[in-house]
C-alpha cells in the first residue's frame, strides 16, 4: 500500500495566515502598552536620580543650580540653558574629555543628553536638528525655568542665572526641579528648559497625555499635564494664571 500524506490547500495555509495576522494585530497594542510603561517607569527613575543628585548639590552649595551663564569661556559655550546638567553630571557619576578645558570638571557634554538625563520616549526632538557640539540638550529633560517674574518675584529655580536658595522655595512639594520637556523644539536651546503654560518650548505629555517630573523636596512622580498647566493659586501674587505653584520659588 502506498503511504498517503497530508498536505495543505492554498485556501488552508491562507486561514492560517489570516489568523496569525489576527492575533498579532490583537496582542501588538498590549505590548506596545507594556512597553511605554516601561518608559514611563523608567523616567520616572531618572527623575528620582535628578531629584537626589539636586538634593545632593543643594547640600553642598546652598542653592540650586544655576540655568545660565552668561560666559563665552568653554563648557559653557556648548551649554547655555543645559549648564544645569552640567552642574549635577558629578553627582551622577558621569565623566569624560570631550570638552578639553578645565573648567568642564572633566565631564563629557555627551553625556548632558543620555543616561538619566534622557527619557526613554523622546523622539530626538522633533522639528529641528540638533548640531552635534550641542548634544548637552539632547534627551527631552528640561529645568524649571518658569520664565519671568511677576510684581518683583521671580518664577523658577534657574531664572535668568538667579541663585536660588532652598530656603525661597515656597512649597518644596509642589515646586518643580526638572521634568518631561516637549518633543518638538524649534532651536536646541529649548530642550533643557521647562517654561510657564507651555510657552517656548511647552511641556512633555509622551506618558499618557503627562509628564514625570521631579520636585524640590526630593521626590518624584507622575502629573497631567492639563493640571501642571492649571497649577494651584499662589497668596504671593496676582491672580493672573501664567502665575502659580509649581514654577514658584520666592516666599
């Protein structure tokens, strides 16, 4: 007798294909949802590192790290508003020679845009294109600027080069350090800062519609960003919304 073998249709191998397409189709959103938040949590992590490395560097100077120097001298020629992370890079064990000049404290501007100061889900700042001797603002974390002052208080840690005290700080809980900056940056300058209202460069909301931020006493988390842009009513000043707690220091 001769053997008889079992072989696929056409019709058979195209169910079978449709199927599988099937479930891929149904199981790529839940991977792709394990997979942000995964990032979320990641940044959330690198936020606690910046917050304890600020913490740290508060310690020991008595203010927190300045935004801006005004200074065509090397490092700060590759820095401008990123000259934050350059201030904490020794707190978080990052070192190189990229920039050979003493003032750098040995750290490579490189690393001002990895590690824990890049979020897992940003997108290379979309938009614009950022030279490779500015790669201190590469990563998507920006620093409370605030940007500005309202009736002689200035709003931010870091305004203007403002050396601010962490005894100005109004409510350590509700002041924000660092946190998610947008995505889409028209100059490469904007990438290190976090302004008012989503003026300049905005805010991040690549974790579900939020951004992970860290604040002045030292912890970190996770808000809306609709609520980081209604803020909370601040005593101190005009009712003007541009105005509130999470960018305000003075007391």
């Amino acid at each position: 007798m001769k053997p008889t073998y079992r072989i696929f249709t056409l019709i058979e191998l195209l169910v079978v294909i449709a199927i599988i397409a099937i479930l891929a189709a149904m199981l790529l959103p839940a991977l792709n949802k394990a997979r942000a938040q995964a990032q979320k949590i990641s940044c959330i992590n690198n936020q606690k590192t910046l917050g304890t490395a600020t913490a740290m560097y508060t310690g020991d100077y008595d203010f927190f790290p300045v935004l801006n120097v005004q200074s065509g001298a090397a490092p700060f020629t590759y820095l401008g508003f990123a000259n934050w992370k350059w201030q904490l890079a020794p707190y978080l064990g990052l070192s190189g020679l990229e920039v050979p000049d003493s003032m750098t404290k040995g750290v490579n501007i490189r690393q001002l845009g990895r590690g824990p100061f890049a979020c897992p889900s940003w997108v290379n700042g979309v938009g614009f294109t950022i030279p490779q001797n500015r790669q201190s603002f590469f990563g998507g974390y920006g620093y409370n600027w605030g940007g500005g002052n309202k009736n002689g208080v200035p709003q931010g840690l870091g305004y203007l080069g403002v050396y601010a005290k962490p005894n100005t700080v109004t409510k350590p809980t509700e002041t924000l350090v660092t946190g998610d900056g947008a995505d889409a940056l028209t100059s490469d300058t904007q990438g290190a800062v976090l302004y008012m209202n989503n003026s300049g460069p905005g805010i991040g909301d690549r974790h579900d519609n939020g951004i992970n931020v860290s604040w002045v006493d030292g912890h970190a988390g996770y808000m809306k960003k609709t609520e980081l842009m209604r803020g909370k009513a601040s005593p101190l000043l005009s009712a003007a919304n541009e105005y509130k707690y999470y960018y305000l220091r003075i007391k």
